[in-house]
C-alpha cells in the first residue's frame, strides 16, 4: 500500500476513527485504525466493538492494499505535522507502516490487515430516515448533558431516540435523557416523505452520542439514520457510524415529566444565568452546596452558604409572580446546563412545592421540556 494525501483532508477521517478506537487497547485490534486504499480512495475503520467508524477520503493511490496500525500512533504524528503538508503512507511485508512529509519520516509497527474484524456497514434492509442534521445536533444538544454515567443503571447512560410517523409525510423525533435527579426531553417534528419504517425506538449510549455529533460537524448537511438489527446506522460526510443499542427499557418519561406547576415564573434567561454563576463562584469545582432560590412578588433572590468561606447573596426584579411567597433548593448546576442549552432570551420554571418536580421550557422553543428534582432544605 502507497498512498499520498494532504494533512488536512487526512485529519478529519482520521480523528474520527481515532476517537472509535479503544484507547485502552493501544495495540491491540481494537486499539488499531484499518487502512485500506484502493482506486482514488483511502478507507479509514476503527472499532471498540460498540461502535464502529468506517469513514473514506480522496487520495492519490500509487498502490493498493491495507494496513493496521496503532490508531493513536498514527493521530498523534499526523497531527504533529506542518500544516500543508502532503503525507506518504506505505506499508511494508512486515506490516511495518511508514509516515513520511518532507524530510521526516516514522515508522509504526502494525498487525496483519486481516486480524480487522469484519465490518459489513453497507447492509441494508433496516428502517431509513434521511434529515436535515441540524435536527439531530440541536435534539442532542439539549439532552445528552444529562445522560447517566452510572453504568450500574445501562438504561439511562444513554439517550433514548424515538421516531413516530404522522400524517401528511411528518414525522415526530424524540429524545430523551435522565440521569435520575432531572430530566431533558426534546422533539422536532419534521419532513420526511420517503420515511416507511414505522415507529422506532432505542437507546443510543453515552459514547456513541457523542461520536454523533462528531460526525454532524461535517460539511455535509443531511444525515442518514437506519436501523439495522441492534445497531444504529448514521451515514454523512463520506463517514458511517454503526452504534449498538442499549438493550434495556429505558424509564417511563411520561410518568416523570409533571403537569403545569401550581406556580410559574418567566425570567430572562440570561439575567437568571448571570446570577446563578456569581453565587456559585465561591463553590470552586468542588460539590456544589444548595442554591436556596425565594420568590415573591416583584423579587427573585438567590443565596448559597460555603463552610469554609462565607455566603453569596443576589437578587433581581421579576414582574411574573403572582402568589405567596416560597423558597426551593436548587442544584444550581442543573439550572446553569439547562440556560446554556437554551438558545431563547426567556425562561419558565413551574414549581408545585419543595419537594415536588420542577419543570422548565420556554414558550420560545415549545419542543423542549426540562425537569429538575429539588434539594430538601
């Protein structure tokens, strides 16, 4: 194999199959990027055996055939390289790969191609939906914040998405995320009119959502999504990701998502933000203590108590308040993750009582309903 490319067109394909790899696994399978050129193609794959990355690039083959080496290795010289550059790779009898620009070259000793595991992403036969990708990164944007990473509870370490046909070529996506203590749902109903496959359901891990959105920073604007099996399909930008489903039963959203709240208050996001974050400050990154939020007419005032080094106190004006007086304790980072989300100048919080949940939207983006457990004071 002798294959020549620009730095740059090698970059993208190759971080993306490098962040598939194990990186436990430096050199073993799973630790390794296949390489394989042939025609005008170089084809890069990296699998952990949860997810899969098979992604391809234009490139100047002078000779056929494949390699299998460390997929850090080869990042990290690659990366190290001056920008322009035109890189040469070419493997040896030996498996031995050889990285050459310019004047430098490096060697990495590698496997024998065919100890890849087998990868057949082309299958078809699934349930397909093409989109507009910014539906999904907006969708996973406002949910993967609160995934889980308590592996001791699989069903909530992932994202659950969900698609439901409705009349007229529309369909509904859905996508919902916990990690216990809140909740974060987000739908888009969009066009979809050669969508056939019915409804849909599962579970996307943790990791394979955030290759996800990896692979959405690509030029291309559309998004393939099949269900093949147990596994997740996403094809865009020269790139498919193959993620295996969580098989568990994902909790009811439905029976956690409370009605309107006995109370509402509408804030600007923003302001509400500001203050939260100056309360906070004396917290460093160590666990945050309670944010104590009081609501009364025409006042909003935040306090926050640290033992080893003082108090932070804060108010503002609010004109949306209508009843008695009451105060709720909040995780304040909670509340900072759901602003940062949400691309809107205003906020709602619902609240029936200290201990019940609170449930968070904005009249501006009617698709997306959060919910937060409050903390006992």
């Amino acid at each position: 194999m002798k294959v020549r490319i620009d730095k740059a067109a090698l970059m993208v394909p190759l971080y993306r199959a490098y962040n598939a790899a194990d990186q436990r696994a430096a050199t073993g399978v799973t630790g390794c990027v296949h390489l394989s050129a042939e025609d005008d193609t170089l084809k890069l794959s990296a699998t952990d055996y949860e997810i899969t990355v098979v992604a391809e690039v234009s490139a100047d083959v002078v000779e056929s055939g494949a390699a299998l080496v460390s997929a850090k290795g080869l990042f990290q010289i690659v990366r190290a390289m001056p920008d322009g550059a035109t890189i040469t790779l070419s493997a040896d009898a030996n498996y031995r790969l050889r990285v050459e620009a310019g004047r430098s070259y490096y060697h990495l000793n590698g496997l024998g191609p065919e100890e890849f595991p087998a990868q057949n992403l082309d299958a078809a036969g699934g349930k397909v939906l093409v989109t507009d990708k910014a539906h999904i990164d907006s969708m996973l944007k406002r949910t993967l914040f609160s995934v889980s990473t308590d592996d001791g509870r699989p069903a909530i370490t992932g994202v659950l998405f969900e698609i439901e046909p409705e009349a007229g070529g529309q369909v509904r996506l859905r996508m919902v995320s916990t990690d216990g203590h809140r909740l974060s749902k987000c739908e888009r109903t969009i066009t979809a009119p050669d969508y056939d496959g019915g409804r849909a359901s599962c579970i996307v891990h943790r990791r394979g959502a955030q290759e996800l959105q990896r692979l959405i920073e690509g030029s291309d604007p559309s998004l393939r999504v099949e269900f093949v099996g147990r596994n997740l399909i996403f094809a865009s930008d020269r790139t498919r990701l193959q993620v295996r489903q969580i098989e568990a039963n994902f909790p009811d959203y439905n029976k956690v998502i409370p009605d309107r709240g006995d109370v509402a208050v509408t804030l600007p996001k923003d302001t509400l933000a500001g203050a939260i974050r100056r309360v906070s400050t004396l917290g460093g990154t160590r666990s945050d203590p309670i944010l104590r939020m009081e609501f009364e007419q025409g006042r909003l005032s935040l306090e926050m108590t640290f033992p080893d080094y003082g108090d932070a106190h804060e108010e503002f004006e609010i004109d949306t308040w209508s009843g008695a007086p009451m105060r709720f304790g909040f995780n304040p980072k909670f509340l900072l993750d759901v602003c940062n989300v949400l691309p809107t100048e205003n906020i709602t919080l619902e609240m029936r009582d200290q201990i019940s949940p609170c449930l968070l939207h904005s009249d501006e983006e009617p698709g997306a309903t959060f919910v937060i457990m409050p903390m006992r004071l």
